[in-house]
C-alpha cells in the first residue's frame, strides 16, 4: 500500500473523443489496480466540447477555474442546462447526454478570461473508456445556446452546420 501525488505536468496533455484538452493525472497505466482515473480539463474561453454520452460510467468533474462558470448541457435533446462555477463540482450520470460548453465575456463586461480548468474522475481504471459521440446533437447545443444568449460568445466546430444565430 503507498501514497502517491499526480501533477498535471507529469504528462503531456492530448485531446480526448470529447473534443477537450485533457492532461491525464492517474489511470490504471500509472497506478497498477486503480479503480478510477482522473484527467485535468482545460477549456479556453469560447470552447464547446463534442456532445458525448457515458453509457456505463458517472463522471465528477470539480470546477477549479473558469468564470463565472461552465454550462452543461444535457438529457435525450440536450434540454437540461447546469452551470457549475469554481468550487463546484458536476456529476453526470451514466447514459446523460450531455455537451460542456464555456462562453467568452460579453463585449460590454471588462474582465481578464482565464482558461477553465476542471478535475474529471470517473469511475473507471482508463480515462479513455466509455465515451460514445453524439454528433447529431450538434443543432440542438447551438438551438439552445441561442436561446440562452451565449451562442455568439462560443467557438463552434466548422463542421457544425448551425442557424439561427452567428457562429
């Protein structure tokens, strides 16, 4: 039995089917008989991840940075909206939908954007388990961060084909 410490600079970070940056902190390669992993999530302002849903495994992720705050979009239409702020901490359950989406500043509210930065822990011993894409709900994110007056604060993917809004 030992006691071990994981730092977001012991690895090199890589981008996961989620569309996020994410620095793996522990998995089952470095910690032989885990029974989770977790990965550090780094969002720049303006970032939308891929939708994605989990089928087998919840997901914690704990919000460190990032204001004021994450949304979460999720449910079968992505018709759920959850914002986390830093300190927060997010939990999704297997088989939930769900898009993370970081809006930039409004233009007329003056303040320096750091990147937001989550701790993801699943309940599994890889990080890169579990992860099914859910590209078809891509018109629906953008349907409702138009309805909640963040779509133009967002960077959407060219592939994405969205209207009703600015992209």
């Amino acid at each position: 039995m030992k006691v071990q410490a994981f730092h977001a600079g012991d690895n090199a970070p890589v981008v996961g089917a989620q569309g996020q940056a994410q620095i793996p902190l522990y998995w089952d390669e470095n910690l032989p008989g885990a029974q989770a992993s977790a990965v550090q999530i780094v969002m720049p302002p303006g970032t939308v991840s891929n939708p994605h849903v989990h089928l087998d495994i919840q997901v914690q992720v704990v919000l460190l940075t990032g204001y004021p705050g994450v949304a979460t979009f999720w449910g079968d239409e992505l018709e759920n909206v959850t914002w986390v702020s830093p300190g927060g901490i997010l939990a999704i359950q297997p088989g939930v939908p769900h898009i993370a989406l970081y809006p930039r500043a409004r233009a007329d509210v003056p303040r320096r954007e750091p990147d937001a930065l989550g701790i993801e822990i699943r309940n599994t011993p890889d990080y890169r388990d579990d992860v099914t894409a859910r590209p078809e709900l891509w018109p629906l994110a953008f349907a409702h961060a138009v309805r909640i007056d963040i779509a133009d604060r967002l960077t959407w993917p060219d592939h994405v084909t969205v209207t009703g809004g600015d992209k």
